[in-house]
C-alpha cells in the first residue's frame, strides 16, 4: 500500500468560524471544488452571520488544499456581495496554488489579502480607533 491518499480520502472544504461583535474570521481547511456545494455552504455560513450582525469578515486560507475556478469566482462575487451590503471581506495567508490563481488574476490588488492575523484584524478598526490605541 503507498502513502499517497486516494481521492476519497481529500478532505472536502470545512469551514470553523470564530466570532466576536461585528467581526468573524471564517476558517476555511481542505479543497473547494465546484462538485461538492461548497458555495452554498460558504453563503449559508455568511447569511448566518449577517443576520447576527457580523460586518467585517476575514477568510483564513492558509489550511486550503485545492480551489478551482468555481471557488475563485464564489469569493469574488461574495466580497462583492458583502461590499453591496456596507460589509468588509479581507483574505488571510492565500498561499500554494490559491495564491498564485489569485496573483495571476489580479484579485490580490482588489481584494485586500495578510498574511499576518493581527495586522489584517487592526486593518478593520476605523481610523479613529487605531488613532485611541
């Protein structure tokens, strides 16, 4: 038997989420591919936190395997989405194959991406707060 995984044993994309007042960060681990629903998932979660008042949202991709073209565009139209609603979408640590899709396609420069936590977490304070502290 090899030490390769086998398909069946790719981890489809899981979401955890860590809320605090009007601020979320969205935990996304495994691979986000346009068979398995994930973009329903994804809307499920946000709808979800919208109606509880949530407004700054930060998605963490540092623990995402696999994103094809379907999971590039759920995240362009949901930070649009979230723009249209007076909300805030931001991107922590895109990395492997996610970032490079996202540098080739530019959404680097339109979406705001970290790859520290407390620095993408202060860049949602207004101005003013950041002035108090």
């Amino acid at each position: 038997m090899s030490g390769k995984p086998h398909a069946r044993d790719v981890v489809r994309l899981q979401i955890s989420i860590l809320q605090t007042g009007d601020f979320a960060i969205l935990d996304l681990r495994g691979r986000w591919t346009s068979d398995d629903g994930e973009d329903e998932l994804l809307k499920r979660h946000l709808q979800e936190l919208i109606a509880s008042g949530v407004q700054k949202f930060l998605l963490n991709l540092a623990d995402l395997t696999q994103i094809d073209s379907s999971g590039v565009s759920s995240i362009v139209r949901t930070y649009r989405s979230l723009r249209d609603q007076g909300c805030d979408l931001k991107l922590l640590c895109p990395s492997g194959h996610a970032r490079e899709v996202f540098k080739v396609l530019h959404l680097l420069e339109m979406i705001p991406s970290f790859e520290d936590e407390n620095l993408a977490v202060a860049s949602f304070r207004p101005l003013s707060d950041v002035a108090k502290s």
